[in-house]
C-alpha cells in the first residue's frame, strides 16, 4: 500500500529513500519524488544529482514540484524495481510519477543503459507543475554546460554527455516555468541519441517490457513463507547494487551518509569489498538468484589473475581499480551539513585476511549446484586453489580485520576462521571433483588451522571467544562462527559467547560491533548487519522466541519503502550509515529464512 509522507520544503535530508537502478546505474529519490543522488554514467562516477549531500551551489537534483503541494505518498509497483510517487496539492487535485530505469532482455543481451526514464500523469484536478531538472558536475563544483533543440536538452556532464527528450518544450524545463499538467508528460534522460521513437512511446514500450522483467525474476525466487514482501524488495535492492557490466558488487550506492551524527565516520561505499560482496552473493544464493554469483565470480576471476602472486586487497573499483586513493570534496558540505566528503576509499592499502575465505565460500555453491550452466571445475578450481594457498599464508598474520580499523592491526579471530573456511571449503571441493590427494592436502591444513586459532582464540578466564588471538574483548563477528560451519551452534562455547556478545554489545533490539573506542572514539549507533547476526545466532541457539521479537523490530524500522541503511541509532531509530547498505538487507533475508516457518508446515 501506499505510504503517506507528510514534508515541507525545507525537511531536512533523510533516509526515507527509495531507489530504481538497471544494474548499470542507480538513482535515490525523496517522498517527493525528487531525484537526490545519482552517479553517471557508473555507480561509483561523479555524483550528477549530489543533493543529498548538500552542494554549495543551487541544484543536484531533479523535482517535479507541485504547486500548493499539501503532502504525498509512495510506493514501488509490486515485485518491481519501479518506484511510483502521488503528490497531492491543497485543492484535490494530484499528479503521479513513474521512475525506472529499463531492464529487460532484448536481441539475445540484456537492454539496460544509462538512463533515467519518467512519467508525469495528472491525478484529478488541474494540478500546476514546474520541472527543475539541475543535474552538476565535479561533485557539485560546477554547472554543466546545455544545449537545447526543440523536444530535447543536452547537458555536458563530468564523464558522459546525457540528453534529455520530452514531449514538454524544452524551455518550459529550461527556465523551470510553472504549467498545468493536462495530460501525461514523458522524461527520458540517457545516452546522447536521437530516440526512434516518441518519449511517450519508447516509456509506454520499455515501462511493460521492465515489469515483465523484474516480475519474472521475483517469481523465480524460492523465498520463505513468512515476511516475503521484506525478502523481494531485499533482494531486488541487492540485485541493484551489482555493476553488471563486470559483475563487481558495490557496499551501498552513497558515499559519506555518517554513521553517526557529526561523527566523521564518512565513508565512500560505492566500491567492491569482496568481503560485502560475498554475503550479497550467499544471501542471493539462498533465494535461488545464481546469476549474481556467476558474475561475481567472473569479477574475482579477472582480479586473480591480474594480481598473479600477490596478496589480494579488500576492496576494488567496479572495473577492477585496485587503488582508491581517498580524498575530501570541498563543493559538497556532506548530509544535513556533516562533512567531510570523502571519494575513494584508502582500505584498499589495508590487510584484511578473511577475503580469501569470503572468495572461497562465494564461489562454493558453483561445484555442487547442477542448475548452473556453466558449473564449477578443474580448471576454475585452480584459481580458486590460489584463495586457499593465500589463507594459509596469511590465516595468522595481523590485519586490520572486517572493520577496517585504521590504526591497529592483530590476529583477527573472524580473519583466521574465514582463513580456515577457504581450506575446509577447498577439501569439499577437492572431493566433488574426485581430486583426492587435492581432498586430503586441503582436510589436513584445515584440522591443524582450526586447532591452533581454537588454541588462541579462546579465553579461558572469560569463558568466551575473543575477537583477537590471545584476546581480551568481544565483536559481533564471532556471532559467525557457526554460520561458517568452524564450531557447532550448541557447542556451550558457542552458546556463552553468544550470550556474552548480548549483554556486553547489545542495546535493547540493537546490537554494536563492538563497543571499544577506535580511531573514532566509541561507536554511537548500532550496526544493523551485527544484530541480524545476533537474531541468526538467537534462532541457532535455539532462543527462537526472542529472535523472532527482534527480527520484527527490525522490519519495523525499515524506511517507509522497506530499505535499510548501514546504522541505526538505538534512542530514536533513525537511519544513519550509507544507503541503501547491501549488508542490512543480506542479514534480513538471511534472518527471515532462518526463522520463518516452513511451507509445508504452513499450508
């Protein structure tokens, strides 16, 4: 159903977003249809639309504003990636707007280029429109230079050329006048091409072909019984954030939404961790969406092989960037003013030992599932042997773990466990593939690794795992241990950590990924992926009830389109963190699967 948003013009910026995207491109749009980020002519490019993050200069977006405006609702069209907006004025009358971006395969390829496409449809009344289409350039630095003809505008951008073609006259948007809506109007901003045919039939013909799509890839989904709405729009918004093209996966579509407030904890997430991208695959996986992995795979596959021998970073560009030098945007004053603005990400120059096992535990699934039209083998299994060679390499050397602390390094007990993964997951692999010496190499490192972390990973004193070889503190990922199949849910070990991880981390519903100060100070906001692994744990351990309670909570404070951003502050339930974060709705599926009762118990 529709969600009302009751605004003003001068709200301020939140996270109440959804977002439309083809997986070339992504856009977020506000409750009012406001198009407020959008990257071109790539997820990670210069932000064309910026105003999210508040630019210096007037523009960065794309309004269709409505006179008299009085409040409006949203929603997405069923099993879609098609968002719908209704504005509403003071007299009754209303307008709607369709966004998406095409996707749909057409000539034996997928048809999904780098444009925007809208539709403005009067709702009753005489409703009384301006289009203020401002799209800047360098981050928000400058204006981009125009030309116009008569049904089209060009607008000369940072790193591509987008043409606008509508059946309102180009000066109409030119100078934003105000007219009344009395019949549709179709927007078409894309590749810088004379359009075969009218904006309102290439709309009328790409809109039907895009639903029938994103409708056919929902039906494939085996999702469970319980909260399928919240699984769809999961895992469509994941599906989202994969740049196709190379099959990378990108941690979220923002750069710099602050973890916390004025914290200076802003990040540039439009990148491929392969760490993130890995749980993104695995939680796709469960619901039956393989391509996804195919193509991640393909991507690791390319930067494999052009690393030769060398340790593997954490995290890359889309097209296989291997350094993100970080810097700060001076035009872009940061969301509701918290700056910095930070492009590129300086965690490519880190250690972060458990990718080897995150690549391994990806890429599993394509030597058993007999779906797969081009399944896992000998061959692929070599590369793949060069994961494991590394985690054993680099199992019990220090690194800045899974959260990336800048200025510490240790022995990571998650790092040296995802480490062990790698080579158990390889034993298996070995097997399948019939390779036995392979097998039996792979079974015996991967013994000998897990006894010597469960020598040094275990506190005695406390009676509990420690985030650190010879450790004294607790983090969330030690929640994972059973998930990644290195100590059994009903181990009483397992049991007390878990235990211990609620009491010492937990803030009611929410769980931190750790409470001790960092190169920030201590965290102020919980990390939703923590407490979906904390729910996850509850339901391993049998304390099915509680997790249930708070896994409801946590679909509650989905924004109103069922998305999710990185952090949750636990006083008010407001979203803080990038957007929307592939790692929240990764743990919300993997949750709702857990915990959901089975279709044949149900019907």
């Amino acid at each position: 159903m529709p969600t009302p948003l009751e605004e003003t013009p001068d709200s301020q910026a939140n996270l109440a977003l959804g977002v439309i995207g083809n997986g070339s491109v992504a856009a977020l749009i506000d409750g009012r249809g406001r198009i407020v980020w959008c990257c071109l002519p790539r997820l990670d490019s210069d932000a064309s639309f910026c105003a999210l993050l508040s630019p210096q200069r007037e523009g960065g977006d794309w309004a269709i504003q409505l006179e008299d405006f009085d409040h409006s609702e949203q929603h997405y069209l069923p099993n879609t990636a098609v968002l719908v907006t209704r504005l509403f004025d003071r007299h009754g009358a209303g307008v709607e707007i369709v966004d998406y971006m095409p996707r749909f395969r057409s000539r034996g390829r997928f048809y999904h280029p780098v444009l925007i496409a809208r539709r403005v449809r009067p709702r009753g009344g005489a409703p009384r429109i301006r289009v203020l289409l401002r799209p800047l350039c360098d981050y928000g630095a400058r204006a981009p230079q125009t030309t116009s003809g008569s049904n089209h505008i060009r607008f000369l951008l940072s790193d591509v050329v987008q043409r606008l073609t509508s059946d309102v006259a180009s000066p109409m948007i030119e100078r934003a006048l105000p007219f009344i809506l009395e019949r549709p109007a179709h927007f078409v901003l894309g590749p810088d091409e004379t359009l075969t045919h009218s904006s309102a039939d290439f709309i009328h013909h790409t809109l039907e072909r895009t639903l029938a799509y994103w409708r056919e890839w929902v039906r494939n989904l085996s999702i469970p019984y319980e909260w399928q709405e919240a699984v769809i729009r999961a895992a469509i918004t994941l599906k989202l954030c994969q740049y196709e093209a190379t099959g990378a996966i990108v941690a979220a579509l923002t750069t710099s939404i602050p973890e916390s407030p004025g914290s200076a904890r802003n990040w540039d997430y439009r990148y491929c961790w392969l760490r993130d991208a890995a749980f993104t695959v695995r939680a796709l996986n469960r619901l039956g969406a393989t391509r996804s992995m195919e193509e991640y795979i393909r991507y690791v596959f390319n930067l494999v092989a052009a690393d030769g021998e060398r340790e593997i970073g954490p995290v890359f560009g889309i097209t296989f960037e291997h350094e993100l030098n970080e810097s700060q945007v001076e035009s872009l004053e940061g969301y509701r003013g918290m700056g910095p603005v930070r492009v590129g990400n300086d965690a490519w120059r880190q250690r972060q030992n458990d990718v080897y096992g995150s690549v391994v535990l990806a890429s599993a699934q394509t030597y058993f599932d007999r779906r797969l039209e081009h399944p896992g083998d000998e061959i692929s299994f070599r590369r793949l042997e060069r994961m494991g060679k590394m985690a054993l390499r680099m199992a019990e050397q220090p690194d800045a773990g899974l959260w990336e602390f800048r200025g510490r390094a240790a022995v990571h007990t998650y790092s040296a466990a995802m480490c062990w993964a790698a080579c158990e997951r390889l034993a298996h692999i070995a097997t399948e593939l019939g390779l036995d010496e392979h097998a039996r190499d792979w079974h015996d490192e991967a013994v000998a690794l897990h006894d010597r972390i469960m020598a040094r990973a275990w506190n005695e004193q406390l009676g509990t795992f420690v985030d650190a070889y010879d450790g004294e503190h607790l983090d969330a990922s030690l929640l994972l241990l059973a998930d990644i199949g290195f100590i059994d849910a009903m181990d009483p070990r397992f049991i007390a950590t878990v235990d211990a991880i609620g009491e010492k981390l937990g803030r009611g519903d929410y769980l931190f990924r750790y409470i001790a100060p960092d190169d920030f100070g201590a965290p102020e906001t919980s990390f939703n992926i923590c407490t979906f692994w904390y729910i996850d744990a509850l339901a391993a351990t049998g304390r099915k009830e509680r997790a249930r309670a708070m896994f409801e909570n946590m679909l509650a404070q989905r924004n109103p389109l069922g998305l999710l951003s990185e952090d949750i502050s636990p006083n008010t339930g407001e979203h803080w963190g990038n957007f929307p974060q592939t790692y929240s709705m990764v743990g919300l599926i993997q949750a709702a699967m857990r915990l959901s009762r089975r279709w044949e118990d149900a019907l």
